[in-house]
C-alpha cells in the first residue's frame, strides 16, 4: 500500500505507518504543487495525506476515485467536498481535540497582544522610535472583569474561556447551535444570541468550523452592532470574516483591535494595511505550533491513514455516514 502526503511529516506519523509495512512518499519541495503534479501523485496512491489548503472537490474525487482514505492534518475540512468524498465511498479523517489547548492559546496570546498594543510596541524598537516617554500615547486597554464572547464553544473555545475567567475573572457568554451545559456549570457561561453576543462583548473569540452560514458573518453590519472598545479574535478560520469591512471597522473606529491567526485571503499580502495598524495583531495561522501538538496530530494523521487502508472505521472520521452507504 501506497501513502502520498503533501507535506513532510513529524517523525511520529512517519514510524507508525511505515511500521505498518506501507511505503510513504512526501513532497519534498516549499512550495505547493501544481494540479498536474498533485493529481499524479494521487493517482500512483493507495491514501493521502492532504496538509495545507488546497481544496478538493468533485472533479478530484471523480479522477482518484480509487483512493481508500484521505486523512487531512487538521481539524477542518471546509477545503473538502465531503458530500462528494462520500458519495465515492472515501472516508476523510481529521485531527479534532488534539489541538484545543495550543489553539486557545494562540487567541489568548492574540487577546492580551491586541490589548496591550504589544505587536505596534515591538515595532517601535525595531524602528528606533523608543526614545521618548508619551503619557498618553500607545495605551492599551485593561481585560480584567470584561465580557469574553465565544463564537462556536467547543473544546477550543472552552479552554479560551477557562483561561480568560482563570486569569481575568472574564463574564463569559457564548452563541452556539446548542448548549454547552459544562461551560454554563464550570465557568456560569450564559448562552446568548449573536446580536446580543455582538452587543454585549468586550471581546469576542471565533472558534466555529467554518459553514456557509457562517461565511463572512463579522461583516460591517455585525461590527456596527459590536462595542466601539471591543476585540475581535479569530484563529479559526479567515473565511468568517471579510477583511475589507473589519478594516474599515478598525480605522473608523467601529471596533477597538483586532487580533488574528487566520486571514481572509490566507496567506496574508505582507503590504496588508492591517499589518501596520496600531490595534491589529497578525500570526501567520500558528494555532497548532507547538511540538507536542503536532506530533499529536501526525499520531491521529497515521491512525486514520492506516485504519482506512486496513478497511476499518477511521479514529476521527468527518463523514461517519460513508460506512453505511
């Protein structure tokens, strides 16, 4: 059996499956590969490996209908037609749970970065402007006792929550499909609308898997109904909100910062206005860099990979419904 992954893998996704006797191929080069190249190595596999974003759709699954399994390395999937994965009888794996922690510290970071202005300060330094005490100049905002606003509380969001209540005794209120009674418990999280989650927030944190309900919502009708001292934090997916209207927000100060890991177009232009903003925070979509997590990743990665070509039921599998077709 033959597996083809788009990027190199930790060492941990490495061991597992060639200990299963299967022969693993990763592209080698920094850059992505083209659709020609993509297309081909697919077709010379048993199973892929997809990481990055490139988007799968109908016309792939159509050409590599042969493929047992695909195992993504990450927690979305919105790059992939699932309804077509499924309707070639594909399982896709993903990497949920794994990464709740490292991700809700990267929107914790990004929070306290925005707050205190702490990316436009460490410019100054490098630009040789810290030469002058300004009482009133480069002020940031203080976080304690404010009202934390979760868009999707899941298990990343929780851990937003309970780092945000743990270290500034934040409210916390959340807008989800459903309940999440643990939050409400542990944490005396109240479950609200999105205009009143809008209207209510100092701060709020998107950590909702991108649907087609949820494309662009934090347009400039949602950040007009947000506080003028508000933060939006997103490190879930760039596609939530349009970028042109959350700059427009910020530099007429509809919104007070904005604190990001995920951009929409992503990669981020690196001559992005919001780059130079006093009040914005940019990552370049860092949420699961840290060793542990990524080798807790390419674990599951290979758990998904060699269940699928062993014909058995993925560990994490998005589209279940595949058995029973």
């Amino acid at each position: 059996m033959k597996i083809f992954a788009t990027r190199i893998l930790p060492q941990a996704a490495i061991d597992l499956i060639e200990g299963e006797g299967f022969e693993l191929s990763q592209w080698q080069e920094k850059r992505e590969l083209t659709d020609a190249e993509f297309i081909e190595n697919c077709k010379k596999a048993d199973a892929l490996v997809l990481a990055g974003g490139r988007k799968i759709g109908e016309e792939f699954f159509k050409e590599c209908s042969h493929l047992k399994v695909i195992a993504l390395f990450s927690v979305g999937y919105d790059n992939v037609d699932v309804k077509a994965a499924t309707k070639y009888k594909i399982p896709i794996g993903n990497t949920p749970d794994v990464l709740s922690q490292a991700t809700a510290e990267a929107a914790f970071l990004l929070m306290i970065s925005t707050a205190r202005k702490a990316f436009y300060h460490h410019k100054r330094i490098a630009k040789g402007e810290w030469n002058f005490f300004e009482p009133t100049a480069g002020l940031g905002i203080n976080l304690f006792g404010k009202t934390l606003g979760i868009l999707g509380l899941g298990n990343i969001g929780f851990e937003m929550a309970k780092m945000s209540k743990g270290a500034y005794g934040m409210n916390i209120i959340y807008h989800n499909r459903s309940n999440n009674e643990q939050a409400e418990q542990e944490l005396d999280a109240k479950k609200v609308s999105f205009d009143e989650l809008l209207a209510q927030s100092d701060v709020i944190s998107v950590h909702a898997n991108l649907s087609e309900q949820l494309k662009g919502i934090f347009n400039k009708e949602a950040f007009a109904k947000m506080k003028p001292n508000a933060l939006f934090i997103n490190t879930a997916r760039g596609g939530v909100h349009n970028e042109a209207d959350l700059k427009e927000a910020l530099e007429n100060g509809t919104i007070w910062g904005a604190g990001l890991d995920v951009t929409n177009p992503e990669p981020m232009d690196r001559n992005n206005a919001l780059l130079d903003m006093e009040n914005v925070s940019v990552l370049p979509h860092i949420g699961s860099t840290v060793k542990e997590t990524r080798n807790a990743m390419a674990t599951l990665v290979a758990q998904n990979i060699i269940a699928g070509l062993k014909s058995e039921e993925l560990k994490a599998c998005v589209n279940p419904e595949v058995y029973t077709l």
